[in-house]
C-alpha cells in the first residue's frame, strides 16, 4: 500500500467536526461520500451528537471502535492541531483538511500552520489542505466535495485554487471529461503539488495529470519529481497568477508567491511539461493525451470544408505543427475522391461544402496516415445519419439497425479504428454544432478519438501531442 | 429605398434553377424563405415545372406577372451571363448568385466572372457571390441559407467562408447570439465587403459589424469605408490565411489573396476596427459590443473567488487592461460587506468562495462604479435561488414570486440596471455551470450583461469594449 493511498483509497474515514447543519462543511463532508457511493466506513465526529444522517456519531476519533484510514477536518484553525494529536494516537495517517484562516491571512495564521505540520510530521499523518475544497477519488468513488459523482475518467485534476478548481471540474464533468481524481490542495502546508505528482504517476486510473498552479512551495523539487514522472504520463500545467495583480491576488488566495514566470516556462520546456495559456485548455488538451497514439512529428494533414481549413491551417502554423504539401500521387488519389466542384486536394483537403459519410472521410485520412509525411490528421465529425432524417433510431449497439443507420455506424467504426491501426492521431472538429451526436460517440468510445468545438482547439489538441511525443522521445530509455 | 434593400429586403424574389429534387440547392432556395417565414412572393423558375413545393413555378422570370425584387441563382456557371440579361430586362435590381465554378477555379472560370460582372453592371444588377452560400436577413424573415430561423439579434455576420461561416451562425444561434443579417459573400466578385460595410452602416437593425475575412478585393477602399463606419458602429474582424498553409488554402477557396498580415493589422489599428485571434471570438465580443456602454478607460475591477480572480487578473493583464488597486476607504467598506473568513478586499476582489446573492454582489459592484479610477467591473453570475431548491419555480414574469425567488429576482434586477445607470460595462462569467440559468436571463435581458464561460473570454470582451471606446473618443466630432 502507497502512502497516500490512507487518502485517496481509505477503507474509512472520519469526519472530525461532523454536524447535520445545512450547507455547513460538516455536513457536506459527511453527505458527500453517502451520495457518491463511497463503501468503506464513514465515522461522524461530534461531541454533541449521537447519530449524524443516519449514521453513528462518536464523542472523539477515540471512541470510533474501527480502525480510521483518513481525517476530514472542518474545525476552526485553533483545534486542529490538538485534533491531529488525538488522530495520530488513533493511528490515522491520512487527512483532509478543508478549514482555512492559516498562513492566507498572515504571520499569526503561518505560525499556527507550521505548528499543526510540525504535529503531523511527529504522528506520522500526512495531509492535503488546509483552506482547501476537498478531494475527490474515483477509485473509492470517494467525494470529499462534489455532489455528483464526476464521470470516472484517465484525468487527476490538482488544483491550487478551491472554489475555481471545482467549478472548473465541474464543467469539465458536464462537457463529458471523466477524472480519476481531484484534489483541491490548498495551502499545501504538507502534502504539496511534487508530492501528489509522485503519487499519480503511480496511480493506475490516471492517465493525464493536470494542475492549476499558483505558485510552488519548492520549486527545485517539484521540477525534480515533474522530470521522472513525465517519462511515464505526461503533465499538463496552467500557471496563474503570472501578471501584477494576478500575483497580488495569489497572496491572499492561496499564500503563495507567484516567482519569476520566465524561470517557470523555462523550467517546464526543460523538464517536459506541457503548458497551456487558458485555464480550461488543460482539460481539452488532456482529452488528447489521455487516448491517442503520439506523433512521432508536427506533420499535419487537415480535412474539411473551405473556411475550417484555412482556420485550421493559421492555427497548426501558430502552435507550430506543419502542413506538408501533398505529393502529386497523392493529390491525384485524394482528388478523384472529392465531389466534382472541389478545388483539386492540397494540404488542407478542402470537402468544398459536401457532406462526408464517415466512409467518405475514413477512406481519405486512411490514404493520408499511409504517408511517411504525415503525422496525424484534423478533420470533421462526419455526418451522422440523422442529419437526413432526424426519425431515424440510431441505437448503435441494437441487434437490428437500418441499412442507412448500419452505413453510418460502421463507417464511423473503421474511421475510429484508424489512430490505433497506424499509430498516428486524428482530432475531430464538432462542425457547426453544440452537441454530441451518435458519430461521435463511436469515434470516441471506439477510437479515443476527441472532438473540439474550435479549429484552434483541435489544432491545440495536436500540438500538445506532438509536443508530449518529444519529450516521450527525449526520455526513452536507450536500446 | 437603399441600393442594396432589393437583396436584404425583397418584397419579391424569383429563384431561378428551382427544383424539387431533395437536397438541390434550386430546392433549399425556395425552401429556406418558406420555413423561416419569409412574407413576399416567391417564385420558382424552371421551364419544365407548373409547380415546385405548392408555389406556381415559370419558365423564365420575363413569364412572372409580377415584379421582382430579387433573382436567387443556382443554375450551372456558363448559364449565369444570359440569366442576368433575362433578369435586367425584368428589371430586377438585386441577385443572390448561389453557383461556384468562377475564379476560385483558375483562369477560365475568372473570365466568365468577369462577364458576368461586366454584364450585371450594364444591366444595373447588384449581386451577393458568385460561390456563397446565401443570405439571411432578419429584417424580412428571409433566410436563404439556414433551414431554421436564427435568433433576430444586433449582429450582422459578414462571413468569407461559406460553410464554415454558416457552421459559424448555426453555433452562434444555439449559444443564444442574436444575428440581423448574414451575408456568405463568396468570389466578391460584384458587392465586396466594403459595400456590405457601407448598407451595414445604415442598417437599422445592426449594432455590431463582425466579418469573416480571407483575403481584401479592394484593401483601400475596404479601410476607407471602414473608418466612416466606425463612428457608427464597432466593426469586428477575424482575417484568416495569416499562415503560409492558411493563404496558400484562401486562394482555391474564395479566390482570394490573403495580402500582408502586417499591412492589414496595422490598417485596422489605424482605422479602429477590432481584431480577433480566434474565429469564434467574434460573436463573444460583438455581443458586448452591441449591448453595453463603452468604457472611458482600461481600469478595470474584478469580483470572484480566489481562483477566477487570479486568472482573470492575468487575463486582464494579457488584454492591456489595468487592474488598480482600491483606495483605503474603499477597501475598508467592502471588506466589511465580504464574509468573515474572505481577505481584506483588495482588486481583484475575493469572495473566498462564498455564494453570494445578487443584492449582495450588486451592492459592491455599485460601490466600485462609483469610483472615478474604475471604469468596468467583470464579475459573475449571482447564485440563482435554484441552487438551493432545485424545486422553486421561477417564472420571472409570475405574479406571485415565492419570497426567496422575490428577493433574488429584485436583487438581480438592480444588478442589471447597473450599467445604464453608471454607463459603466459590467461582464460576468458563467462560474461552473455551461447552461444559462434565471439570473443570467435577468442580466442579459434587463441590463445587456454579457456572461461568459471563461474568465479570459471576459477580459477579451471587456478589452474590446475599451478599444472600442477609445475609437468613438478620437473620432466624436468636435463640440
């Protein structure tokens, strides 16, 4: 068993400061395993109270007559040290601490966090907090925070900041993400953004890391850790608090101090992680990480209509991936493949406005990711078969589909065969549209193949990949 | 009557190449201007057919008894010189040519779009395209273009691109943006997009000026006109074919060249419009833009916990905006009215993850545009009573309000009376949630609160706003 496995997979947990008030972290702390589906033991501590939610409550974490693998604590700033005291003789090595009112808010409140670490270190506990927003596991379907359940996924969010950090999750919940954890880690008086990083390499659901940083307690360290860990899954940062104010605001947000934004870019192109310049850009750019093969260089073909190509195009140029030009054979192939009034193929393959069956599309990528010259592909959601006629049942996995609908789904199914077939990615753009539909799905599901709402985001997308595929390439061991 | 009402809005169109033939475009053209509720008389041309879709269909528009308006056409590209002989001798004054094969196709194809010009200028003909795909204008319910009518809004779209331009729209639409026109202009090869420009700049039903750009026919005159404009309304661009790969796709795309990158920002510094980075951006920023009152500097406040404060601080920074830090009597008064745990206020202001309620946030936001030093406050959307009773109805327009939902509903109304009564932006962000809610409505409707669902989408809409101000101060008229 891991050290921090106390934490994230805990066969019970005790909720010190329990209470069945309203809204009161107390409470939520105690409901949120409940509603998530938590199975180990969940203890409710509160000297006042006999039973919280149904559940039995007990004086002190003393009386719990069961072993405790990890402390939620939401009591004020003064008790927590005493409190850590009681866990350690109960032989707890794990705790969340969600209170704040320590070093954020100045010289006394520092103090009391350096004595409640000093405690900790002697009892052998190691914390996440305080003056966080909880964590939640998927392994143990464990919510220290979220209502629902986040869909399970490959991504571990880490996030210096709690109240965005959450909202950020759970928008990326609602957009389809899945996370295999989140951890709001506050002011990392002990447990800090390394020590995590070492943890989730380690950790067999996640795929990705991802973390919103503000600023880093030792910076020599995490840089250390980041440049192990990368060999194994790629990291993904977004680093706030890099302008005047944004670092004025950090102070007081999370007692951090922002540092030197060139030392930190130049520290993360060194050691290999991935930065992305928007906050939600870590999420999208993860999608891609998490499911597709990496490009083994920054040759991009795209495919679309007239506009998106040419978008997609500047966008490629920007995040500096290429656009080769297609050779004469190639072109000549493509051409006979588009409608009549396209211009003849280049690089981007202009569709000219026509609808493409997946079939249509699969069998041009395909032609493409054949060539020694192209790394990976941009291209459309193809049309799903209810774009037609919006009456059409189109349940994938049913026994009996109509010819049109049987069409549509295996052409989708061989063009989302395709990333793994040639070891090269394709991203997808959503094309004129908001939603998710069932082409989307299969490329998904069947070919980890993510879909964007942007040309920039796939291109984005892409270059994260080329990128992580470097640094892959960098790091491997010699044979 | 203005030149260009014959095409924008006809009180008569003919459609010549009509057909009943699914998913012709002689089809949709009679098609679309019915589904989207268009009032004038429509008639199908095509000499073997007495009827298309219900409508009397003619053999030529010189059989149509009466007058038309408009000439809608879809017929093959060699075709197009005698149609329009046919229809100036009718006297029709407007043309939408719908048919590609022109100049995007080479050598042959730009002499027969130059005959054709040259003929629709002899016959007194003004033409949208050739090689676009159509018009909608809210003004006549005349979609010639989408199936389902977009949402009538300040908004004209003058895209480039066709399909990605009405890919584009589509997206818009569903994401709620109101659009009075949208114009595929095609080749240019007659009306370019300085003309559009110009009726735009008369058009009543347009606030905001947004254009899809590939490359300029007329650079000149397009800066000329654009600099009249601007005195009138915001004009927003995004130019793409900025890459080597993005021109070398413009030209078999519209024909057109994509021109210096260099040459064209700088015009557009110069003349006051405004330029995105990402093609989307364009409809997030007109939707400030045509709502709210322009700011007369770049100091901005920010309001929102901890995290979103921090990235929208950097954002700000990114965009040239300006966050000054409060005086102390300022920050005094609002501390007090910040939950006891948050930090003294500072700019940005944290709310250290408290909800707030919309009276409680508009109290603060009303003190912050008070101050002479602060010119615009981005914050986020209040707590909907929903929240925390997902069973209260909320029919903002009931009379009888429970007394929770009364006072969130009065509180979000002052909110929304802020700008006006200040002429002072407020933007907001859409804070962990994707979907509208009842708070967002009242904002939007009551104040033209713009709300976003990123903080750096936020800070660009804001940093448009000042550009935008800083336009209209150097170009208002002497007193």
């Amino acid at each position: 068993m891991k050290e921090l496995d106390c934490i994230f997979k805990p066969r019970s947990i005790a909720v010190i400061g329990a209470s069945d008030t309203p809204r009161k972290w107390g409470r939520l702390m105690v409901e949120r395993p409940l509603q998530t589906g938590y199975k180990g033991a969940i203890y409710p501590i509160n000297p006042q109270k006999r039973e919280i939610l149904g559940l039995s409550a007990y004086p002190s974490v003393a009386d719990v007559p069961g072993d405790i693998d990890l402390a939620v604590i939401t009591t004020p700033s003064v008790t927590i040290p005493n409190i850590l005291r009681e866990c350690a003789r109960k032989g707890i090595r794990g705790a969340v601490i969600i209170t704040a009112g320590f070093a954020e808010l100045g010289e006394e409140g520092r103090r009391l966090e350096e004595e409640m670490v000093d405690v900790a270190r002697e009892g052998g506990i190691r914390f996440v907090g305080p003056n966080g927003m909880g964590i939640w596991s998927a392994a143990g379907h464990l919510s220290l925070c979220f209502h629902q359940a986040p869909k399970s996924g490959p991504m571990a969010f880490v996030s210096q900041s709690g109240t965005f950090g959450v909202a950020m999750a759970r928008v990326a919940t609602q957009k389809g993400y899945g996370l295999s954890k989140f951890i709001s880690i506050g002011n990392q008086a002990d447990l800090e953004a390394a020590d995590y990083l070492e943890y989730l390499a380690g950790d067999e659901e996640t795929k990705v890391i991802i973390l919103y940083l503000e600023g880093l307690k030792d910076g020599r360290r995490f840089f250390e850790v980041a440049k192990r860990v990368v060999r194994e899954k790629p990291i993904v940062v977004y680093k706030a608090g890099r302008s005047k104010a944004g670092a004025r605001a950090t102070m007081s947000h999370t007692a951090s101090i922002a540092g030197s934004e060139k030392v930190f870019d130049g520290m993360c192109r060194q050691v290999g992680i991935i930065q992305v310049q928007e906050a939600f850009h870590l999420f999208e750019v993860a999608e891609a990480l998490a499911q597709l093969p990496l490009p083994s260089g920054n040759r991009i073909a795209i495919l679309g209509s007239g506009g998106q190509g040419v978008v997609g195009s500047d966008a490629c140029s920007a995040f500096g991936l290429e656009l080769p030009e297609l050779d004469p054979d190639t072109a000549r192939t493509i051409s006979a493949l588009l409608p009549a009034h396209a211009p003849r193929a280049k690089n981007p393959i202009d569709f000219a406005g026509s609808r493409r069956t997946a079939l249509q599309e699969a069998e041009i990528i395909e032609k493409l990711l054949r060539l020694d010259y192209i790394d990976g592909v941009i291209s459309n959601v193809p049309v799903s078969p209810q774009i037609w006629d919006p009456s059409l049942v189109v349940d994938i996995n049913g026994d009996s589909l109509s010819e049109p609908v049987q069409i549509a789904v295996d052409g989708a199914r061989l063009y989302a065969s395709l990333p793994k077939k040639y070891g090269k990615p394709i991203i997808c753009l959503r094309f004129g549209r908001l939603e998710n539909d069932v082409m989307e799905q299969i490329l998904g599901e069947g070919g980890g193949i993510p879909v964007y709402d942007t040309p920039e985001q796939c291109a984005l997308a892409m270059s994260a990949l080329f990128q992580y595929g470097t640094v892959r390439r960098k790091t491997a061991p010699e044979k």
